[in-house]
C-alpha cells in the first residue's frame, strides 16, 4: 500500500506520529488516514479542497460544527452517516482523520468523501462492507439528511 504523498503529509501535520489506521477506497481512489484520540470530536482534514472541520454526534444531528457553527456542505455525508453508524452498532471515538482522492471536486468527491467515511469506521470496527452497502448507505444520508 503506498498511500499518496499529499495524504501522508497532511497527517503530519496534526499528528507526529504514522496513521494508527490507513485505508485505500479502490473504488473511487479515495485514501483515509486516521487516528483515534477518543472523546467524540471528528476533526476532518480535506487537503485537495483546503478544507477543515470538526464536529461531534450531537452537532452532527444539528448540521453544526463542533464550535456551533454552520456544517460546509462537503461535511454533509460524513456528519449524516454518523447517526446511521451509532445505530449500526459501530464504535465512534473521536479522531483526527485525513481524507484525499482523485474524484473531480464538486458533488461527486463530497459523495465519495462520504463513502471513505463510512469504510474507515467499518475497518476500525473490524466490519464486513462493500461498495454497494456504502452507496446504499448513502443515499439513505442524502434523502434523510441533506434533502431534509
């Protein structure tokens, strides 16, 4: 696995050590790299969009940020898929977690963003997925959350 060069350095630089978790997402060239720090802030780190944000279960819920402030659009699936995964079971501490791809920016990469989410809290959680059950997964977030 030779994860991308602009993932690894941006992992760097919020933490000094290597990823604790590290995921491929051959099917939409996405790659995670992660570090649990427990708590339940998410803090997420996008460098292909220079783009930053940290938010918890409840201000997931709320479409808010960790300090209250509007959720970016791009966070959208991610913060939707985090209720879906409490319910499913799936242990959620907080964590640092960088995310880079090479899907075009725009809808598409928020979506696929969605989906590196989702697989790396099935991989932490030691969990079986595929591409379907993420797809799946969502556009359940995109009808119940971002559509609502």
């Amino acid at each position: 696995m030779n994860p991308p060069l602009r993932l690894l350095g941006a992992f760097q630089q919020i933490a000094e050590k290597e990823p604790q978790h590290l995921l491929r997402l051959e099917e939409r060239q996405m790659w995670v790299a992660a570090e649990i720090i427990g708590g339940f802030p998410y803090t997420i780190i996008v460098p292909d969009m220079n783009a930053r944000t940290s938010f918890d279960r409840r201000s997931a819920k709320l479409k808010k940020t960790f300090r209250n402030r509007s959720l970016p659009s791009w966070a959208h699936y991610m913060a939707g898929a985090v209720g879906m995964l409490d319910r499913e079971g799936l242990e959620m501490s907080g964590a640092n977690i960088v995310i880079v791809g090479d899907e075009p920016l725009g809808p598409r990469y928020e979506h696929a963003l969605g989906l590196a989410f989702v697989a790396l809290w099935h991989q932490i959680n030691e969990q079986e997925y595929n591409e379907k059950d993420l797809i799946s997964m969502m556009d359940m977030v995109r009808r119940d959350y971002i559509s609502s």
